[in-house]
C-alpha cells in the first residue's frame, strides 16, 4: 500500500514541478533552510528577499548547481536536477540590481518532469542605515505537457540594527498568479509563501556568525486551497574572516508540512553546508556546498539528499553581518611596535572619534609632535595594529607597513597617509596639502603595504622621523581612522 501511495506522490510531484522550482534555490540557503531570507547576500539570495540586496555594495556573479534526489519512487530513471546563473550589480545613487535565471528539469531522455525555466529582475534599496526594502518581477515557463507561463512578483523589507540584531518580512509569489494555459482542464496558481524571521550576530576578530529563527505560511494546492506552515532553526559561522583564505560551517532543521499539488509532504528534516572562500585582489572567489533531506522519506524510510554546489565570484565573499555593537569596535588604540624609544614617555593618544571637517582657519604649516585635534570629528576609530619594517638595500629603498585590522568589518577603499608632522586640524584639502605620500587601494587593506620612499614629487625623503595613520570607507560609507603612528628612517 505504501509503495502505491509512494508512486501516486511521485506522479502528483512530477505535476507541480512549477511550484517547487524556485524554493530553496541556493547552495548557501540550502544549508541553513528557508531562514536564509534574513541575510540573503549573494545573487540567488535575491530570490528569498529581494530587500536583502540593499545591504549589498558592490558586484557579484554566482552559478549554481543542484544534484535533486529522486527519492526512489521514480518509475522510471530519471535525473533531476536544478541550475542557476546570478548577477549583482550596485549604483551608489540608484540601488543594487539583480538577475537571476533558474531552469529545473532532468537530464533523462525519456521523462516525466517537466522543464521549468524562470527570469527574476530584483531590486532593492538601503533607505536608513538599519532598513532596506525591495521588489522582484519574476516570468514562469513551464514546457513538458505543453507550455505554461505566469508572472508575478515578490515583496521584502529587511531591518539590521548595530547590536547584532537582523530580522526580514517577505511575501514570495505575492499575485498567486494562474499558470496559463489550464493543463487537462486543471487551474494551477503559483504558491503564495508569507515569511517571517529574526537573527542575532556575534562578530570577533577570528569568527563571525549567527543564529537565526523564521516562519512561512503557505497558500498552495490545485483542486483546492490549502495553508500549511514551516518553522526553521538555521546557523551560520564564519571563522578567519580577516585572512586571506575563510571558511564557513552552516546548518539547520526544518519542521512542518508543505503542499506538493493536492497532498501534504512532511518537510521536517535537516539541512547542513559550508563554505570555502579565498580573497582575491578587491573581490572574493567563494565555493559553497548544501546537503539537504527534506522534503520526504523515500518509501524504505531512508533520506537521501539533494546536494547543491555553487562557485561566486565578487564583492562580498565572507557576509557583512550586522555590526554587534559599534562601539566595541571603538577600543584603546594597541601599541605600536615600531614606535621610537622616545615616544615611550609620552602619554598615550586619547582615542579619537573622528575627524569632522574643521572650519575654515588660517592653517599655515602642520604642528611637530602635537596631537591633531579629533573633537567632535566623524571619522570611526580603526583599530588597527600596525609596524613598519624598512627593508631598503643599496640604492633600492622599500618600507614596509604591516597591517593587521582588529574588528571585523568590510572596507571598499583605503588610503595610507605619509606625514613628516602632524596636522594642526584634519580636512581633506590639509591632508593631501602636507602628506608627503599616499598610498591608496580597494577593498580590505593588504597585510602588506610598501612605499618606495618617494614624496610625490618623485625624490627620496631625507632621514629622520615620519609620521603615518590609515584612512578607510566601509560597505555603509562611514569613514574610519587610525590613530598617529609615527617611525624613523635611519
């Protein structure tokens, strides 16, 4: 009796291909489950939460693969599978940009599964510094038993606050469109997914992670409507997310029932993940991989899985989690090694808040051996450690600065400032008026930064004592500072 029932479910599963295709349609979402939505930072999580892409500065370019069990109730071999190609792009004054194209289908000559292709142009946009909102426009083909289409669209808005809180609301298939047209004289609508979640972030100087909680109603079925519910547990943990090479651990579990055409599939079952990352000049080459056991049991009670694997490429490889608490980033500026002996007896620097344009006074050369003044400024400390080794040989002179941040946060841009004194008042115009050089780059600062020696006037600076700090502007455009460092050229 089992086995009957087992084939009918495969029969009603091969019918509703085009309900499913686009759920859980990412390696990295496979992984934690359908809570994924809460973060959703990479192409296909546009997907899950098109508001998400708000949080998103820079570009991406992602291709997924999905390896989908059969379950062992196919009449016939069959090898289905799922594909994706992302792409996302962000303007500073317009927003972030997202296409996706999903096709699901089997690669068995002789099938019973239709082929169902989707396109979904995504956008969304970051209003406050906590809130984002966004949309996405989504066209259906389905072609096996003739060909169908719908369209509909989907509906987010996601909150990230400074403590480490995240939280995200969207209505997936918001129209409950009709696939068109009738197939056997049958109306099928696209399934109208309500979620709901919430996370909280911790962020260290060697791991990152999270823990995140969601709900989802579902308006489904063919003959009938019906409304079923799933709850999922999912995490995520990122550990050396300031080096070179990262990694990530994921999983979660599932509870509930969903629809699959007019019978309901137990979807409780777990899911797990992880993630392989290597930074790359300014971008990120990252290798995900998801495991999942849901939606049923086959009919000897065993769980295969379905296995996704996907390569990204760009912006953004380890996720800017929501920031823990701001302020733990502003800590005690470290010693500094390079740091003559003189300057021992010295008292420590207050640590700055920041540098806000100073007004407009008659500033006529910087100040030796005077702290600037930071009051009132808007530049975040940049806890970074930081020593100066010169390794000059012959005629061929190369200072090195090592440079090993200690707050976890992902900066777009950054610039190393060389000064023979410090500056009286900090703006733009008086930095680039007394450096003697600035070195500058994208993305995260390099563990090693090397000056040739040379002012910008293309002549070797003299012996003596110099000065230094390290500037830099995150994925949300606040700018951060270091503190004076100074060394000596010998």
């Amino acid at each position: 009796m089992r086995k009957i029932a087992g084939v009918t479910f495969l029969v009603l599963l091969l019918g509703v291909t085009a309900h499913s295709a686009d759920f859980l349609a990412s390696a990295r979402g496979g992984g934690m489950g359908l809570s994924y939505f809460v973060l959703a930072d990479d192409p296909s999580g546009a997907l899950y939460n098109p508001s998400a892409l708000g949080f998103i500065k820079g570009w991406q370019a992602q291709l997924m693969y999905n390896k989908m069990a059969n379950y062992g109730y196919a009449v016939r071999a069959e090898k289905p599978y799922d594909g994706l190609f992302g792409l996302v792009y962000y303007r500073p004054d317009a927003g972030t940009f997202a296409l996706n194209s999903i096709q699901s289908g089997s690669f068995a000559r002789l099938t019973g599964i239709p082929t169902v292709n989707h396109v979904v142009f995504s956008y969304g946009r970051q209003f406050s510094n906590w809130w984002s909102g966004g949309a996405s426009a989504k066209y259906l083909m389905e072609t096996g038993w003739g060909k169908r289409t719908a369209y509909d669209v989907d509906l987010g808005f996601s909150y990230r606050s400074p403590v480490g809180v995240a939280a995200a609301a969207v209505i997936e298939n918001a129209l409950r469109s009709k696939l068109s047209p009738d197939y056997r004289a049958t109306k099928e609508y696209l399934p109208r997914r309500s979620r709901l979640g919430a996370g909280y972030f911790f962020a260290a100087r060697d791991f990152q992670g999270g823990v995140i909680a969601a709900g989802q109603l579902e308006e489904s079925g063919i003959s009938q409507k019906y409304t079923t519910s799933l709850v999922n547990m999912g995490t995520e943990w990122w550990f050396l997310p300031l080096s070179q090479f990262s990694f990530a651990l994921r999983g979660g579990y599932t509870f509930g029932k969903g629809i699959l055409g007019d019978e309901k599939a137990d979807y409780s079952g777990p899911t797990a993940g992880l993630s392989l990352n290597q930074h790359i000049g300014t971008n990120d080459l990252r290798l995900d991989y998801a495991w999942q056991a849901y939606p049923f049991k086959t009919s000897d009670g065993s769980s295969p899985g379905s296995h996704y694997v996907a390569i990204t490429f760009g912006w953004g490889g380890v996720p800017d989690y929501p920031e823990r608490n701001v302020d733990e980033y502003v800590q005690k500026p470290r010693p500094v090694k390079a740091q003559p002996p003189e300057a021992k007896t010295q008292p420590p620097p207050e640590t700055p808040k920041i540098f806000r344009p100073a007004p407009a006074t008659d500033v006529q050369a910087p100040l030796v051996d005077k702290d600037t003044d930071f009051q009132n400024a808007s530049y975040l400390q940049f806890d970074v450690e930081m020593e100066v080794n010169d390794i000059s040989s012959l005629d061929l002179q190369r200072i090195v600065f090592y440079v090993r941040p200690q707050q976890a946060m992902k900066t777009t841009s950054w610039k190393l400032y060389i000064f023979k004194a410090k500056v009286k008042s900090w703006t733009d115009e008086e930095a680039n008026k007394w450096a003697l050089q600035i070195i500058e780059g994208k993305g995260v600062p390099p563990i090693n930064i090397i000056w040739d020696g040379m002012n910008r006037n293309k002549d070797l600076v003299s012996k003596g004592k110099y000065y230094y700090l390290l500037t830099a502007v995150d994925d949300k455009g606040r700018n951060y500072s270091t503190v004076w460092h100074s060394f000596k050229l010998d």
